[in-house]
C-alpha cells in the first residue's frame, strides 16, 4: 500500500502529540494508586507482575485470558535490567510512546477507510480526547496495550487486496495473515478475538436476514475461520510458552484457562458481580467517570461497582449515545467494514454478563471502534458536517475528560491512596 508524502509527514507529528500529552499525564501521576481505589485497575499485585517480584501473585491477575501478558512482564524486566531504568521508570517512558503509537494506527485505519486527511486527523483527536484514552493511557495492566493489537487487527482486515483473497478462494499466505490477526487480537483480551471473526462472517445480511443464505455463506467460510483460528492459537501458543520462559512460571497455568478460581472453589469472574445489565454500556462511555465513584473492593472478592449519582450520569449518558449511534452505522458501513460496529455490539453483549458495574475499565478495547463506526456514519448521513463536528466534540471531550482524570489524581493525594513501590 502506497503511503502519500503528506501522510508520511503528519504521521511523527501525531506521534509526537501522544509522546507529549503522555508525558505531562505520567508527570501529574504522584505514584501507582493503591489497589482497588483507582478504578479496577493500576492493583498492586498487576505491579509486582510486571516487576517480577510474583508471577501469579493474586487469583483475578492477568494470566490466561491475557495470553502475551506474562510475555510482555517478561520482556519488560530483562529491558529494564539491560537499560539500568529500575521500577516503573521504564514503563513511564514507555507508556507515552505507545499512546502515540495508537494513535498513529488510528490515523491510518482512518485513511485506509477512505477519510480525507483532514477527517482523520479530527477522528484521531476524538479518539485521543475519549474517557477511555485520557484514562486508561498511562495505566498500569493489559488494557494499555488492548488498542494496539485491535488496531494492528483492523488495519489488516480493511485492507481491500486481502479480505478479496479471504473472501473469495484463500491463498495459504491469506489464512496466515489472518492467524495473525486473530492472534493480535486476541493476544491482549482473549475475548477480542471476535474482532478477527466477525470480518471473516457475513454480518452484512443483517440489514436483510436471509437465514439460508446466511447459514450457506458461514458453512463455506467456517474451513477457512477454522484453520486461521488454529495458526492463531498456535501463534499464542508460542507466545504464552516464551512468557513462561522469561517469568519461569513454575505453575503455568493452562492457556485457556478464563474461569480463573479463586477463594476456595467459588468462582469470581462469572458469579456474584455486582452492577446490573444496564451497566454494560459504560464500555462505550465516551466520558469517564470520576475516579472517586467506584465502591466495593477487588481484594475483598467482590470487586467494584460505579455509584449512580449525577456525577456518573454524563459516563452513563455517553455510553447509551455512542451504542445508539453504533447501531445506526450498521445500516451504512460497507459490508468489509462492517466487523467494526459489530465488534462494538459483541462488546456490550459480554459486559453484560462479565464486568458489570466495572465495564469502563474494558472502555479501550471498544472506544476506537466506537469513533470510526460513529465517523462512517456521520460521513454518510451529513459529510459536510462532519469536520467542524468532529473539532468541537473532540475539543469538549478533552476538556472534560482532562478536567475529570486531573480531578481523580488529587482526591487520590489528598486520600494518600498511593501504593508503595514493590520491593
């Protein structure tokens, strides 16, 4: 794919804005918040992980539903070693390069989809600007890196010479291309892997439901889904095995393992969690929550729930906002696009049987779906407004969700909610 020189120019300049907005978030943040007080998310044992002071040190840690997890806290304490950078100094210099990074992907999904320059510039604010980026950019944990491979998967299923070849007769290098993308989807969030399926499934006969013909074309294309998915999971596979080898997980837990067990016997991911189906839509939320508005505990076993109170309601309104408008762009994306909005619609499916009240924190999987899908629609429905559109609602966005994360630091200083360094 031919990059234009434009592009090639304004790609470093959006990189260094990431660097640069990360940078000044990492130099506000006073420390790792203490555990369970910053929504369910930055928890002591997820730092000892990835300084390798414990591999598995907490049932609920990242483990086999996060397959490159281990792999990554692996890489990350033999370059910290190498490079003398001691702690979490390594990972505050590296988070705000992988803020830029995605957003570097995002721009150029966007002119992949065919958005002018200038659109995609102004998207790319917008996804910059969201609760989800502004909050989840510089956490500690998976959900940093959740982005990336989403993106890296997107920009390979639109790619129009590929899904023509998996659309029509598949060359073995067309099902490879496609193991890896299942596997970069999946390699952060298991579950995301329903971005790589969903582009490969003809959900664009969901605008007129033909259900023979839609089971016709699903059985023609299952050999195809079937044996991608097997390069995919072995591709994890040798991932997960690399993890294990750098960390020396003595236990290794089975890699499928997504019912992870804790307290006894009881299971804690899929029984007892608070929050009601209604809260599946904060994965949508455009605007973060304040950071003060979570109750419950994970290191009591019953994780945390989002108050209902007018402070929460513009998450709650931004959700139920983007879902509704994610739902009409089904009815205009291309039938190669489509993956997109679906994805998006999997997502409030999950959550609202897994995570509940705690939705926001999966806010990064979704949140860049959510933009374009939204994008798609608006470019159809009313293009020439669509540019000044997309400048005010990233520029408010900013504003609020920049004003609300800035807020939540100081409640946690003036709490001494901070972890201590591990040891």
């Amino acid at each position: 794919m031919r990059i234009p020189r434009v592009d090639l120019v304004l790609f470093p300049v959006v990189l260094l804005i990431g660097i640069l907005v990360g940078s000044v978030q990492v130099a506000w943040m006073p420390g790792v918040p203490e555990h369970g007080r910053y929504h369910p998310s930055d928890m002591d044992d997820l730092q000892e992980q990835l300084l390798g002071h414990a591999v598995l040190p907490k049932p609920y840690a990242a483990a086999s539903d996060h397959p490159a997890w281990i792999t990554i806290c692996g890489m990350y304490q033999t370059a910290s070693a190498a490079t003398g950078l001691r702690g979490m100094q390594l990972w505050n210099l590296v988070t705000p390069g992988l803020l830029g990074v995605n957003l570097c992907l995002f721009m150029g999904l966007a002119r992949q989809l065919r958005f002018t320059r200038w659109l995609a510039l102004s998207l790319t604010a917008v996804f910059l600007a969201s609760g989800a980026t502004i909050t989840w950019s510089v956490v500690l944990e998976t959900h940093v890196l959740a982005p990336t491979g989403l993106l890296l998967t997107a920009l390979i299923l639109t790619n129009r010479r590929f899904t023509s070849q998996l659309w029509g007769r598949p060359t073995p290098e067309a099902i490879a291309i496609y193991g890896l993308a299942i596997a970069l989807a999946a390699s952060i969030t298991i579950t995301n892997l329903m971005l790589a399926i969903l582009a490969v499934l003809p959900v664009n006969l969901f605008r007129q439901p033909r259900p023979v013909r839609l089971a016709h074309r699903t059985m023609k294309r299952f050999p195809t889904l079937m044996t991608a998915f097997l390069v995919g999971i072995g591709l994890l596979a040798f991932v997960h095995l690399t993890g294990w080898y750098l960390t020396q997980d003595r236990d290794m837990r089975q890699f499928l393992e997504v019912l992870v067990r804790g307290g006894g016997d009881r299971l804690i991911l899929l029984q007892g969690i608070p929050g009601s189906r209604w809260e599946s839509i904060l994965a949508l939320a455009w605007i973060a929550p304040p950071l003060n508005a979570y109750i419950g505990s994970p290191e009591a076993l019953d994780l945390l729930v989002l108050d209902r109170t007018w402070s929460t309601a513009p998450a709650y309104l931004s959700g139920l906002i983007v879902l509704l408008l994610t739902i009409c762009s089904l009815w205009v994306v291309s039938a190669r696009t489509m993956f997109i909005p679906a994805f998006v619609l999997f997502g409030v499916v999950l959550h609202s049987v897994y995570g509940l009240g705690e939705s926001f924190l999966f806010s990064a999987n979704y949140t860049w779906a959510t933009v374009l899908s939204i994008g798609l629609l608006v470019r159809t429905v009313a293009p020439r407004q669509l540019g000044w559109i997309t400048v005010v609602l990233a520029t408010a966005l900013f504003i609020v969700n920049i004003l609300i994360w800035k807020d939540g630091i100081a409640w946690i200083i003036e709490y001494d909610y901070i972890l201590q360094p591990a040891n």
